[in-house]
C-alpha cells in the first residue's frame, strides 16, 4: 500500500513558519522514502500564523493599511474564499507590530483589527473567522468596537483615550452606530484560551504580564475592564454582563469580549481552522499525520494547534508523529492526547541555539528519523 503522510503542522515560533516547518519535513521524509506521497496542510490555532495557514490553503490573500496597536499605519492581511474570511487579530494588534522592546499595556488599541473586520465586510464575507492571540493589547475590544461605529464617551462627552487604561473614564457606550453589516455575518471568535475579561483568571491578571504590564497596571486594567463592561451592560443590558463572563471573553487582551458584544459564537480555534481548512478529507487520505509546533508542553495540552489535530486523527484511528523543536512532555502525556511519538530538534541536536539558529536542517534530519521509523 502506497504511504501518503498528511503533515498538519504549526510554526516554529521565531524560527520556522508552518509553511517552512511543512517543507522540511517533507524534504527529510523524501530523502529516506523518495516516492512517498505527502499532503502539506499548515495549521494554526487562531494567533498569529492563522492567516499565512488560510492562505496555504487556497485563500486569497488581501493587504490592507490599517492602526497598529499604537496607532501608526501598518499593512496587514486578512484571507478570502469565497464569501469566508480569516481574519487575525495579530496582523493589526499583535506584539510584533511594537517596536523592538516596546510595550505598551495601557495604550495599545484593537483599533486596527475592527478595520481588518470591516475590510472582510467590505470583501463579501458572510462568514468570518476571526482568530485571536498574540495580542499587545489590553482594551477588552473597544478600539476594534470603535472602528466598527461604537462611541465610548467620558463624562465631558469626548471619545475616552485609546487603550484599556482609558477605559476607566467611560461614562457612556453607544453602540447603535455599529455597522449594520455585522448582524447578517456568522462571527466566529476563534481562540485558544477559556479566560474570562476579568479577574484572577482575567485578561490583565494572566496575560498583562507578557505585555508589559506593571502589578499596577494589570490592577488598573482590571478595574477598568470591570468598569467598562458595567457601563455596557447599563447601556445594551444584562448580555453584557453574561458576555464578560463568558469563555474566551479574556481572550487577547479582552477581544473576546467585543466579538461576544457583536454575537461572535466562541470555538476553540485549532477546531475552527481544521473545518476551514478542509482538514477531514485529507485525514481520511493519509496513512500516517505528522504535527507539531516550536514547543511541546502542557499549554500544548490546552488547545494548541498539535492536540487539536492529533484529536482528530485519533478519532479518525489514524496514527499521528510530532516534531517540536523543545519537548517538555511525558510519553504517557503525549499518549492521552494521541500522539504516537514525539520528534524534538534536540534529539538531534542537543544545542539549544544551535536548533533555533539551524531549525530547517535540523528538522530535515529529525524527517528522515520518522521516516525510517514509519515509512519504511
């Protein structure tokens, strides 16, 4: 029987993208069993990358202008087919658009993602995917809100200032001038996190810190978080209230909670991405699946791109591999989530740096390991 390995792979976060991790893989495989047959299908799980995997997969993709997190003019992506859109928060507001070292926990804006959103609107999309994570921000979605037609105001009547430490100083919302667009569009909030907007568990408390956030400033963010979603829930009423609580509220510094505002239904989003990408067929065609992703650890665990696919091949009695670049799990961890056996760069190359500096290479040797393993 002809091999046909299906390989469903996330990036190597800061050394290899999904598309690249792909392509190694597939090249170290060929080179130990040259005819074998091998489907590329590059995943993410709704951060960053979730755009580049639409587009791998045979979306179209659009570049816009848009608001960085800090307000200057960035170009950012969003993917098309059809009337479908992938849209990722992190092309607009993500980390990577501050400047090297730069933070910004207070002031960063969703602003730009609301004009990706609309960008997707004015392309056609009656679905649209909008993938959260990796964001600087933490302003519970009203600058994305903002851009979309809502009014913020303080108690002077002025729009409040950008960012979630602004929001503290709302006296009124207004959402009526939201586009009216929004309500005939199946809004899917795509995350990989649970957290609500506030509190232990919240957006600033579990998050703030890897933005830059000050104890102070994630108690800032917190209370005027809370504060915003009380005005709300005066404003359009107790949905408000039972959106801030919801799963994935916290999600990216709080979008979540916008995207409930405007009826997103919440999906965990590797499970999102595998339906759009078309992910069930080219399971059923493949022998053997190969995931992964830069880390395998317990946040993998947690709805990260590897388990959501060895999920699905599971059920699918299929046998699936990983490579990582770090492995930090057990082999009976991996079992419960799936995974046959775990391939890390550093069982090739014991060199930390050396795996992040030459990932490609390496990951090519780690391919023919699995080959010789399981193709051959």
């Amino acid at each position: 029987m002809t091999q046909r390995v299906l390989i469903a792979a996330d990036k190597f976060k800061g050394s290899l993208t999904a598309v690249q991790v792909a392509e190694r893989v597939t090249a170290g495989l060929r080179r130990i069993v040259p005819d074998v047959q091998v489907e590329a299908m590059p995943v993410a799980d709704g951060g960053d990358g979730t755009v580049d995997a639409a587009v791998a997969a045979g979306f179209e993709r659009r570049e816009i202008r848009v608001a960085g997190p800090l307000g200057h003019e960035v170009s950012a992506a969003f993917a098309l087919r059809g009337d479908t859109a992938v849209v990722e928060m992190a092309e607009a507001s993500g980390l990577q658009r501050l400047p090297a070292g730069v933070f910004a926990p207070l002031t960063a804006s969703t602003y730009g993602s609301g004009e990706l959103l609309r960008a997707a609107l004015d392309a056609g999309a009656r679905t649209i995917v909008f993938g959260v994570g990796g964001s600087a921000t933490t302003d519970g979605g009203a600058g994305m809100l903002t851009a979309l037609g809502a009014r913020f105001l303080d108690a002077d009547g002025e729009p409040v200032a950008p960012g979630g430490g602004g929001l503290g100083d709302v006296a009124t919302a207004d959402l009526s001038g939201l586009d009216p667009r929004l309500s005939a569009v199946d809004l899917v909030l795509a995350s990989d996190v649970d957290n609500p907007l506030t509190g232990p568990k919240g957006a600033p408390a579990v998050y703030g810190p890897q933005k830059g956030a000050s104890p102070d400033d994630v108690e800032t963010l917190d209370a005027a978080l809370a504060h915003f979603a009380k005005v709300l829930e005066e404003s359009v009423g107790s949905g408000a209230a039972e959106s801030a609580a919801a799963p994935g509220a916290g999600a990216a510094g709080g979008i979540g909670y916008g995207a409930l505002l405007l009826g997103a239904r919440f999906r965990p989003g590797i499970e999102v991405m595998l339906d759009v990408l078309g992910f069930a067929p080219a399971l059923e065609r493949a022998t053997l699946v190969i995931t992964g992703e830069g880390s395998l650890d317990e946040q993998t665990l947690h709805g990260k791109a590897p388990a959501g696919v060895a999920a699905a091949a599971r059920a699918a009695d299929k046998e699936v591999v990983a490579v990582c670049g770090r492995l930090a799990l057990q082999p009976q961890a991996l079992g419960r989530a799936g995974i046959r056996r775990a391939y890390p760069l550093t069982g090739v190359e014991p060199d930390v740096a050396k795996c992040i500096a030459d990932a490609g290479p390496i990951l090519e040797r780690v391919a023919e390991r699995i080959a010789g393993d399981f193709l051959v």
